[in-house]
C-alpha cells in the first residue's frame, strides 16, 4: 500500500513540476533534469514514469475544463455561465495559465490547446447553436473570446484586463460569447 502512494505522489510531484517548467521555460528549453530537480527526485524516475519529455508533456497538459452541466441552464444564459466559469477555473487554477503560456509560444503546447477546447467547448456549440454543422467555426470564436480575456488578465497581466471585477468581465464578455453560440447570423 505504501509503494502505492509514494509512486502517486511521485506522479504528482513531477506533473506539478512538469507544468511549471513548461509554463516557465517553454516546451523547448524545459528539461527533464530541471523538472526532476523541481519535483525533487531523480531524472531517471521522470523517465520511468512517462518514458520521454513528449509523454511528459502530454500528461501535464491534460486538463478537464470541468464545464457545468448546461443541460437545465437556459440557452440564453449560456454565455454568463461558460464565461463565469472559465474565470473561476483560471482565477483557481494555475495549470490552465500555464497551458496557455505553452501554447502561445510551442506548436505541440499550441495543438494541447486546441485539442482541449474543441474537445470539450465543441460539443457546447454543437448543442446549442442553429447550425449544427457551424459549430466548430463557433466554438472558435467562443473560444477567442475566453482564450483573450485569459491572455490578457492572466498572462500579459495588462492592467485594465487585471483590474476588472469578475462580473465586469462576466457583463463584458457574456453576451458576446452567447451571440456566438446562438444568434443566427452576425
């Protein structure tokens, strides 16, 4: 049983570390040994663990978006909700800053993105938008939407972008976000 629990928090060890040095450094210059030396355990358990720094990346880049159950929101607050939600999760949760940061500056951070956002922000769209078939183009620019306002509050850290309240942003951001999920056309 112990053995099971050292080799979780192992596991834990080196994601926690994994994702801020890709977020610091960039998939590129990120090295096994510096994120062993971050997690405090040797480079050959990184290597056992997750075999190269591909696989590594892709376990730190592995991330639920957690979106609500939208199936008894109403369609016409379904911008408030996704935008209040996405500015919880980033307000709480470091590794979506730091996949935005690999993403903006790593093709294979780029592509972990896009994948988590059609992935779960694509059937949102499908569900609710007049046309099924112009669900991805929508998720896109829902996704433009809050993918901004993070680039800018959480990673430029542009002062008005920062200063805003949650509900500001939420009152800013929300109808815009829900035009693009459900108006028939711009």
């Amino acid at each position: 049983m112990m053995t099971v629990r050292r080799s979780d928090a192992t596991r834990a060890a080196i994601l926690e570390a994994a994702r801020e040095r890709f977020a610091s450094d960039g998939y590129e210059r990120a090295t096994i040994r510096a994120i062993a030396r971050d997690a405090g355990i040797d480079p050959s358990m990184v290597m056992r663990y997750y075999g190269n720094k591909e696989k590594l990346f892709a376990a730190a880049s592995e991330i639920e978006i957690g979106l609500p159950d939208l199936g008894a929101v109403p369609a016409r607050h379904l911008g408030v909700v996704l935008v209040t939600h996405f500015l919880e999760r980033w307000e709480h949760d470091e590794a979506l800053t730091a996949m935005l940061r690999v993403g903006v500056t790593n093709e294979a951070g780029a592509a972990r993105v896009q994948a988590i956002f059609a992935q779960q922000v694509g059937p949102v769209a499908r569900g609710v938008c007049p046309d099924p078939a112009d669900a991805p183009r929508r998720a896109a620019l829902v996704s433009s939407q809050i993918l901004g306002m993070a680039l800018a509050r959480y990673v430029l850290r542009l002062p008005p972008a920062v200063e805003m309240t949650p509900e500001e942003i939420v009152a800013w951001l929300g109808p815009t976000v829900q035009r693009y999920l459900t108006a028939e056309e711009p």
